[in-house]
C-alpha cells in the first residue's frame, strides 16, 4: 500500500507511520503538496533478493566501516531512484 503524508502529519504521528512501513506500507512525505521523501521498510524491500541480503549483512554487524558506508549509499541510492521513478509515473 502506498500512503501520503504531510511533513506536519509525520511530526505528529511518527512511532504510527513507521509501524506503517515496517509493515510493508511504502510512504511518501509530502510538503506543500508535493512528493519530497519515501518511507520504505528494509525487510520489505521491493527487490526481495536484496532484502535478503540486506538482512544477512545486518546480522553479521559489527561489519568494516567501509561496507557500512557501502550499505548506507546503496539504501540512499536506491531510495533515490524509486522516488524518482515514482515521479516519472506520476504524471502519466
């Protein structure tokens, strides 16, 4: 399920949100209307291979600092990317 929410609305109903996500909900947070961030649950990833290998990495913590950091770029990337290609469907 896709949801929206208002910057504000996340303020106010953070720990409810992310209940949200870490069921499996995807959630965009909005500004003035428009889509700036998404909320997506790392177990529930929309790639499951990656989900599982994000899972068996995150078990084997403590990891080296350097394949932290890869991990971290590769969640931003591709949150990124998604976002952006949510944009690209949304004006179809």
């Amino acid at each position: 399920m896709e949801t929206n929410v208002s910057v504000r609305d996340l303020r106010n109903r953070t720990a409810q949100v992310l209940d949200e996500v870490e069921a499996g909900d995807t959630v965009y947070i909005t500004r003035n209307g428009e889509r700036v961030a998404v909320l997506t649950s790392l177990t529930q990833a929309r790639h499951p291979a990656n989900a599982r290998l994000l899972a068996i990495l995150d078990a084997q913590r403590p990891y080296d600092s350097g394949l932290a950091a890869d991990l971290d770029q590769w969640k931003r990337d591709d949150l990124e990317a998604e976002a952006r290609k949510a944009e690209l469907f949304e004006d179809e």
